[in-house]
C-alpha cells in the first residue's frame, strides 16, 4: 500500500515537472513571436489518412503582423486587415467578404497559428529529434475540449531559436496533418498597403459580401 502510493507519488510529480517545463518553453515560444514586428513564413502542408489512401502535399506562405495577415494557399488569397476577411479564389474570379469574431478563442486564423496551444490544452514533454542539424523538442498537446475531433497535437519547437518549427494535429479518425515551417523571416519591409485589400485589382470578380 505504502509502496503503491510512493510510486503514484513520484509519477505524479515528474509529470507536473514535465508540465511545467513544457509550460515554460511554450512561454518563451510566446515571448518570442511577440517580440517580433512581423513574420513571413513559407510553409508545407501535408494530410494523411492511410484507412483512405490520402496523401496530399500543399505549401503556402504567411504575412503577419499583430492579428493582420496575407494567407496564399492552394491558389486562395486570403487578406485580414484587422476587421474584415477577404478571401480571393482567381480560379471562380470570386470575393468573399465577411468579419471575423477575434475574440472566438475556437477560430484558428495565421495571426494566432504560432500561439494557438496557450488556452484549450493540457501539455507534457514529448521527443526530441535531430531534423537537418537542428534539435527539435517536441511538446504534446491534448484538448481540454472533449468534442475536440483532435486526438493529440506535437508542436515542434527549435531548441536553439524557440521559434515552432512544425505542428503535427492527429485526429480520433486517423487523419494526421503536418504543418513544417521551410523559411521563417521575422522584421521585413512590407509594403504600406501589405494588408489592405484594393478592390480595383480584381476589376471582373463577384464580390461577395456576407455582412
């Protein structure tokens, strides 16, 4: 008896360590993206469901700055300015616009992609692996949520920059999504009008506004 409760003592407080020693690197991964004036990141997005085959490659690349950003991926723009949604698909030569509830802790946007796991998550320390000389420490999140269709999250976070390098979601389905981080630039020169939407270059487009 005295045994068994000496060893779920122990295994609960190296796993409050492990908590808190995550917690603590997901606070520097934070300080660090906000210490930044804005980020432009080229990104690699891959699915997999092996029970139905699916292997897709996709890369995008991110503008950010505070909650504003330019999202190129698979062909659609995408434009925040802070108040509204401009999403731009040249192939339907069509323009959604609509407002977007930032304080919906549940709508992941590129603006919170790189502090998302701070609400909404329990956290422990998982791996750490070599990935083209660079250390990676890996940090599992598990929702709080229990309607959450995410089983796990591993953030990857570059041991020397604490900058994440890759996040892998794996759905309760088997659906595994990976999101690697090719080129990270922080402090660019961005044009005055980087976030603005101009009307005027999409003269033939359907504009599409939903409020």
């Amino acid at each position: 008896m005295v045994m068994g409760l000496l060893v779920a003592f122990f295994i609960g407080f190296s796993a409050q360590a492990q908590d808190k020693k995550a917690k603590a690197l997901l606070d520097k991964v934070t300080a660090k993206v906000k210490s930044y004036e804005n980020i432009t990141i080229d990104f690699k997005y891959s699915l997999n469901n092996a029970k139905e085959n699916i292997n897709q490659d996709s890369k995008g690349t991110v503008v950010m700055k505070g909650n504003q950003y330019v999202l190129n991926f698979m062909g659609i723009t995408k434009i925040f300015d802070g108040k509204k949604n401009y999403t731009i698909v040249p192939e339907d030569e069509e323009i959604t616009i609509s407002k977007v509830d930032e304080k919906d802790d549940s709508a992941i946007t590129p603006s919170k992609m790189l502090t998302f796991f701070n609400t909404g998550y329990k956290f422990s320390m998982d791996i750490a692996q070599n990935v083209s000389g660079k250390k990676i420490q890996y940090i599992k999140l598990t929702p709080t949520n229990a309607k959450d269709q995410r089983k796990e999250i591993l953030v990857g976070i570059d041991s020397k920059t604490n900058n994440i390098y890759n996040v892998i979601e794996i759905a309760k389905k088997g659906t595994k999504t990976t999101l690697t981080v090719n080129s990270f630039k922080t402090n660019q020169t961005l044009p005055k009008n980087q976030f603005t939407f101009v009307a005027s270059k999409y003269p033939n487009y359907y504009i599409n506004k939903l409020d």
